[in-house]
C-alpha cells in the first residue's frame, strides 16, 4: 500500500469517504474530493445505486480525476440486501469492483451474530479472499451495542472488538473505538502491524455513533495522527465524518477543514507531501 515508509518515501494518502457526504450522493463524493485536493475516494457501498456499479464508479473516477482508493464492503444493517444477501458473495462482488477501480483496500465490519455460518468460517474465509485477490480485507472495529439500561447486547460474533479476530488487517474507526470506551491512540500500539486502514473521525463514549469533526470528541485524534506519522503507518487515512444537517456550503468546510487537520498532524504540506 502507499503510505509513509521512509523520510523519502510517499506520503500517506488522506482519502474521503462517500458516507462523509451523505445525504448527497455518491456522485458528490468525487466532485468534492477532486474540488478539495484529497487524494481519492473509499466507495461506502449503499442504497445509492451507483455505489455499488463499478462501471459507474469508473466513469466517475476518470472524470474527476480522482481514483478509488478503497472499497467498503455493504455489511451494515440497512445494505443487507446489497449485492444480494450472501455475505460471502458482497465480498467477491467488493473485490470485483476494488480490482476494476485499481483499489488496493477492502474494508468490512466482523459478521452479526445471527450469521452463524459466515460468523463460523468467517477468518479463513477472508484469509483464503486476500490469498486469491492480493487485496487487504481490513476488518473495522466495533463496539458493543447498549440496551435502554446501559447492559451490553451481543450483536457481533464472537466479538465487535476486531483485534479478537484471526485477521492479519485491521481498520480503526476512531468513533467507534470511542463507544466501545477504547483509546485510539492505545489501539495504534496494541494492533501494530496489523493496523492497516484508518477512519479518520471522532466520538464521545455515548450509545450512539456519532462520527464526529476530529477534535470534537475524546479521541484525540491530533496525537494519533502524529503517532501514525512516527511510526511509518503504511495505509490510507480515510475522513469519515457525519455532515448530515449542514447545507453544500458547511459540508465543503468542514471536509476543508478535516483534510487540512489531517495533512498538519501526519506532517504533510497543502498538496499532501512531506
């Protein structure tokens, strides 16, 4: 993957996702990542039907010049008949399209405990996925879901915490690290390696996810980045934020601002180099 790897090597890539401009459509995402000066595009596979074509995505790429970067698989709730409902057949329909748009990551959320099958060959199924494709299955981090008297409800099996998983790749969601009442910062230490891909956002430790501005919650997200910096992090920072409710305007200034947060705390210039 591009990343930091030396003094003299590429810079890190800060990438945009296509739900950081939701409600707009996916379409938007690109218009606004090449307008901004990001570096490409994480495709969040969804109800929006250009999401999932990658003829579309294509066209969409090649017209604003701004490649896909990385492709996030339709593993929630609401995409469950996305790509049809065979969890197996979402993440070769993902590597399809990843492969077709040069994408190198494949991000996907740990199967729900009512998927016993797919939960059950769930870490030799993506092993056996990246050995076929070459691409990186990075497996997101959750977070427990609370019922209405703060008790934890089983949602994800055998855990939401990925780092429980058997998988060599892994994506930190900093808003989701912040529900489950987990330091991003101490997670960069804790996973290694096998940190691959990283959610850039923030949250505070309530029942919701909230996909906060970075800076807005508890994340800390200035000293991750830093630390990501320092140590050579090799993947993609993706910007994954919430902007429902804002107007065209505020939307573009807050993806102003959170790439421009992003580049200053990895070391980067204006134009994404070190």
């Amino acid at each position: 993957m591009d990343g930091v790897t030396s003094p003299s090597g590429p810079a890190v890539q800060v990438v945009l996702s296509s739900s950081s401009v939701y409600p707009e459509p996916t379409s938007a995402a690109f218009a606004l990542a090449s307008r901004l000066g990001y570096d490409g595009v994480e495709v969040m596979v969804g109800m929006d039907a250009v999401s999932a074509d990658a003829d579309a995505l294509a066209e969409l790429a090649d017209y604003h010049q701004m490649p896909v970067t990385a492709i996030h698989s339709p593993t929630l709730l609401l995409t469950q008949r996305v790509w049809g409902t065979d969890p197996w057949e979402k993440l070769k329909r993902a590597a399809e399209a990843a492969t077709k748009l040069g994408a190198k990551v494949v991000v996907v959320h740990p199967p729900f405990r009512w998927q016993r099958s797919y939960a059950a060959g769930f870490t030799k199924g993506i092993r056996g996925l990246e050995r076929d494709t070459g691409l990186i299955y990075a497996i997101e981090n959750m977070y427990p879901w609370r019922g209405p008297g703060g008790g934890e409800v089983r949602a994800y099996s055998p855990s939401w915490d990925a780092a429980l998983l058997d998988c060599d790749h892994l994506t930190l969601d900093f808003s989701h690290a912040s529900i489950a009442r987990q330091s991003s910062l101490e997670l960069v230490h804790y996973w290694g390696e096998r940190l691959a891909h990283v959610h850039l956002t923030d949250g505070t430790n309530g029942a919701t996810d909230e996909h906060l501005l970075p800076g807005q919650g508890d994340q800390h997200p200035d000293l991750v980045l830093a630390e990501l910096a320092r140590t050579g992090f090799g993947g993609q920072v993706v910007v994954e934020v919430s902007t429902r409710g804002l107007n065209r305007a505020e939307r573009t200034q807050a993806l102003t601002q959170t790439l421009a947060f992003a580049r200053q705390h990895l070391g980067l210039n204006q134009d994404g180099e070190q």
